[in-house]
C-alpha cells in the first residue's frame, strides 16, 4: 500500500508540472487570440455546430507507473445556449498490486456530469477557443479485493485473514477550470484541472480504496485531478 500511495504522490507531481508548462503554452496561445477576436466585432454568438467529443490522454501516462494504472475516458459536450456547454464524461480505470504481504486490486467504471461556462469572447463563430469554469458531480461503479494479507505480529503470531471483497458506489462533486484551443478546423487541444470532494468516504468500513476510479485515492477526502484532452467537433449545424 505504501507503494501505491508513493506512485500516486510522484504521479500528482507529474500533473502538476505538466500542468505549468500547458498553462504557459496554450495561455498565450489563447490570449493574442482574445486580442485578435476584440479587434473584430464585438457580436457574442454561438460558436459551435454541434457535439464536441473528447478523449482524455493523462490516464495513458499511469500505465507507465508502477503499479500502473490501467484506464481510458472520453467526454462529449455541446454548447446549447451562449457560453454554456453541458458536459458528459464516461471512464474506466483499474489497478493492481501484488507485495510479499498482500495482493490488492481494484477496477470500475464512472461517470460525471456538470456544464461549463466560457469566459473568452468570440469575434464570430468561426472563434472556437475557450477558457471554461465549471463543475461536475460524479459516480463511479466499482470493486476492490484483497487476498494473501499477512499481518505481523510478536505477540499473537503472524496472521492472515480471510480474502476480502467489496463491490461499492463513490459519489463526488468537482470544481472545474480549464482552456481549449483550436489546432486546425473542429480540431483542439486542451487541459482541465479538477478539484473533487468525497461525497460518501465512509464508503466501505473494512478497507479504505486505494482507488476510486474517477476520483483517486479514497484515503484524500478532497483531491486535485488533470486532464489533457484531444477534441474533435462534428458540424452538425451549418455556420
């Protein structure tokens, strides 16, 4: 367990620094493009045509990690009234460790909805880059198991308790702020910090889940997440 909760401080580390250097990059990106647009008309409109749809490439980076973490998630959003896009994000993530006192595992799917409000102006509708605040609640449908524990013990002897499953349901809200910018047409690129509140971490009272999918480690009543996002609009509604 020590192991895990090391790889998930260097992983948050990781995140962290992979979040200043996107800051720097796609913010000034984003912002002599504001200039551009304010230079232009000064006319707010839609600027979208249809469903966005997103893959999310960090959790790629925890495969690599020991004990890797396996998952995949993918967004879609749609902007239905000026600024206000509703967002729906469905993922999986799953681990496992094996140490000479114990074999954990944990896997699930889950879910978030919420919106996000953008706070860039658009010259016109061709103006697809946005700067987003927003917020998002989240489920996840999981199990965890543990086997082979052995615990130490000088007075009573060694001992090893039966093998130990669970199959739960964390709930969680987020605080939500991120940037997108348009690569080329209906492509972009994008990063999201997430900051999430444990909704139910009494969840489970014999073990704490070193993972939660969606959410992280369950011992963190509140916790940081990233993401770092492809998107690909499909124009549905013509301009």
């Amino acid at each position: 367990m020590l192991k895990l909760k090391r790889m998930m401080y260097i992983s948050g580390s990781f995140s962290k620094t992979a979040l200043l250097l996107l800051l720097l990059s796609l913010l000034g990106k984003v912002s002599a493009q504001e200039v551009a647009g304010q230079e232009g008309s000064k006319k707010d409109t839609l600027r979208t045509f249809g469903p966005r749809f997103g893959v999310d490439l960090a959790p790629f980076i925890y495969y690599f990690t020991e004990p890797k973490i396996i998952g995949a998630e993918v967004s879609v959003d749609f902007e239905i009234y000026k600024n206000l896009y509703p967002v729906f994000e469905l993922g999986y993530s799953s681990t496992s460790e094996s140490e000479e006192t114990f074999d954990y595992e944990s896997v699930g799917n889950y879910a978030r909805v919420g919106i996000d409000y953008n706070l860039l102006k658009a010259k016109d509708r061709a103006w697809h880059n946005t700067m987003t605040l927003g917020f998002r609640y989240g489920m996840s449908f999981f199990k965890q198991s543990s086997d082979n524990v052995l615990i130490y013990s000088d007075y009573w002897g060694n001992y090893m308790p039966d093998p130990y499953e669970s199959s739960l349901k964390a709930h969680w809200l987020e605080l939500t702020g991120g940037i997108k910018v348009e690569l080329v047409s209906n492509l972009s690129l994008g990063w999201m910090i997430r900051y999430k509140f444990l909704l139910n971490p009494d969840m489970d009272p014999v073990m704490i889940p070193a993972l939660i999918p969606g959410y992280g480690n369950g011992v963190n009543t509140s916790t940081f997440g990233f993401s770092y996002s492809v998107f690909y609009m499909i124009p549905l509604i013509k301009k």
